[in-house]
C-alpha cells in the first residue's frame, strides 16, 4: 500500500512539473531511478523508452505504465499512470473556464519563454546518461585502467550509422523510430553487443 | 452516449498514434474535426497549444480539454481515460512479456543494441526540441546552464522548471528576450 502511494505521489511530480511532452518525462524518471534505485536501474529505463517508443500511445503514459508494472505488478501500472495524468486534468479543467486569458496572459507566455529551453537542457542532460551506459564502459574502465575498455567500439560504430541514416540520408530519415529500434535489436543479437 | 462516443473516439486516437505529441494531430483531427465535429480545426489548434503551455503529457491535456468542451468535467475525465488506456493495455502485456524473457543472452545482446538507438533518438529529439526553444542569448544560456548543473549535480528537474520559469518571467521583465 506505501509502495502504491509513493508510486502514485512520484508520478503525480512528475506529470505536474515535465513539460513539453514526450521526452520531457525522462529526467524525472532519472532522478526517480536515483532515489529509487530498487524500481529500475538505468539501463531498465534505456530499455522502456524502447519500449515507448515503438508502442502505439503518448511516450509520457507508455512509460509510466511500464514502471508502474515492473516496480507493482498490473496495479502498479494502474496507480502510475492515473498519477501522471490527474495533475493534467485538474489543471485542464481550471484552464478550459479562462482558455482567452490564459493564453494572452503575460507571466504565462513569459514563464514559458523560459521553460522550453529548461526541458531541452534537462533531456539532453538525461540523454548523456543513456550515453554513459550505452557506448561507454565505465566499470571496465575503472578496473583495468585500459583506455580501450573504456569504448563499446561496436556500439560507437552502431550510433554512428544510425546517426547518419536518421539525419543524413535522405531515404531513411523520415522513417519511423521502430525501424531503427527493430535495426539495432538485430544487429545487437548478430554481433553480441 | 457521448461520454461513450468521447472514450471510444480517444481511445482510437492513442491506439494510432505512434510516439505521442505531433503524431497525434492528424488523428485528433479526423476523430474529433471531421468525424464527430466536437470541434473546427482552429479550436483544436488551439487546445492543442494550451496542451503545450500546461505542464504533463500533451496528448492528455488535449484530451482533457477537448472533453471538457464536449461533456463537461467528467467529459474531460473520460476523454483522459480513453486516451491513456489503449497504452495501458499493450504496455501491460509488453512488460509481462520482456520480463520474463530478459534473462535469455540473445535478448540482453538486442536490448544492448536498441540502447544504443535510443541514445540516437534522444539526440535527435534533443536538436529538433533545441531548434524551437533556443532562440536568442538568454535562453541559450538557461539552456546550457541547466544541461551543465543537470550532468555533473544530481538535482532535482524540479527544481530547474521553477527556475527557469521565474527566469524566463524575469529576462522578459528586463528586456533580454529576444535578442
């Protein structure tokens, strides 16, 4: 019952306070795995943003879920997911009375001048931790001492192909992220990442 | 009827949108413009908007908001329900899957590789968030200053969104903005 409630208050942060949508949830789910380090390691949430990605439905709802249901079972999932959207709804409904005055308001629109940068610095932020884990080997490092067990080769010349096929090449830009997500599995299993 | 209508109507939307927040407009507008006529495309642009100026998951603020103007508070409840729910069901099943798989090699070597994708695509959405958010010096800066302080501290993301949106009411009191 604790474990429901502390899920349901964590999610309810952070629908509260993760603006922009999609990505913008991720830093908080990195500072939960912080705090929480017995709900899912850092690797596990590389894996649901995975997940979230290549399923149908907003990122923000998919990954609450997931974490609901790996740290509590099919409630936990439950639990996490009304926590992430009542914050939404109770603000929405206030919102929807004074939508003419909310938008012209100028401590809103000042407000957000300086959010949207926020939510780009904290998710590129996060980002260098999927990073850390995923092309880098930090623990190798710190046992050998060897530079070149600090560098998941494989992987670096992994994102570098994806890097240009996703940026570069015409053909594959606009494809959807589940191509490459599908991609990487395979070529994970055929060179054994 | 319309409260069922709403969830139904929702529930289409989330189960067809791959990835959330733009993705969803084409649908919320065949759903919501061009099948049911809760709303024109103009009023939904604009709910949509509010959607992005109100903290949490955008998909859902369009929602709430597009129910609310429908049915009324629990409108905007059902609407909420029914978009979020689809999710619910595939991610439940997915996670009962993964997990009791994740302890086979070959299925710890894929999720090795789809890491390293998603560390591309959180790049990617990084630069195309950045295009639209950094637009002169002072927000530069917040944005540099937070990613910094977010890399090397461990901080609260809390405790940067009240920051920043006190800085933003505060550049835009002296002027800075835009330049």
């Amino acid at each position: 019952m604790k474990l429901l409630l502390t899920l349901f208050f964590e999610f309810f942060k952070t629908g509260l306070f993760a603006v922009g949508g999609g990505m913008a949830t991720l830093p908080f789910l990195y500072d939960m795995s912080a705090r929480h380090p017995d709900w899912f390691t850092t690797a596990q949430l590389a894996d649901m943003i995975a997940v979230s990605e290549s399923t149908p439905g907003p990122i923000g709802v998919n990954m609450a879920t997931y974490v609901g249901f790996r740290t509590a079972g099919v409630l936990g999932g439950l639990i996490t997911t009304l926590g992430l959207v009542a914050p939404s709804v109770i603000i929405i409904l206030i919102v929807a009375r004074v939508l003419k005055q909310f938008r012209e308001n100028k401590y809103v629109d000042a407000a957000f001048y300086g959010l949207r940068p926020c939510s780009v610095g904290l998710i590129a932020a996060a980002g260098v931790l999927v990073v850390k884990i995923a092309l880098f080997d930090f623990d190798a490092y710190a046992l050998s001492g060897s530079l070149s067990d600090l560098f998941k080769v494989k992987a670096l010349i992994l994102a570098a192909v994806l890097l240009v096929l996703t940026r570069a090449v015409k053909a594959t830009k606009k494809l959807h992220p589940i191509f490459f997500i599908v991609g990487s599995a395979a070529v994970g299993v055929l060179f054994s990442f | 009827m319309i409260l069922l209508q709403l969830f139904a109507a929702f529930a289409r939307v989330g189960v067809l949108t791959f990835g959330g927040g733009y993705a969803m407009i084409p649908m919320l507008e065949r759903e919501i413009v061009d099948r049911h006529g809760w709303a024109t495309s103009e009023e939904l642009m604009d709910y949509y908007a509010v959607g992005q100026c109100t903290p949490g998951v955008i998909a859902v603020n369009t929602a709430t908001f597009i129910g609310c103007k429908t049915a009324g508070n629990i409108g905007g409840v059902v609407a909420t329900l029914g978009v979020v729910f689809p999710s619910f069901v595939i991610i439940t099943v997915i996670a009962g899957i993964i997990r009791s798989f994740s302890d086979i090699p070959a299925v710890r070597s894929a999720f090795a590789g789809i890491r390293v994708c998603v560390c591309v695509l959180i790049f990617n959405s990084v630069i195309k968030l950045w295009k639209s958010a950094v637009k002169d010096k002072a927000a530069l800066l917040l944005c540099l200053l937070v990613f910094v302080l977010g890399v090397f501290f461990n901080i609260s993301p809390i405790v940067f969104v009240l920051f920043c949106a006190a800085a933003g009411i505060l550049f835009t009191r002296l002027g800075v903005r835009g330049k």
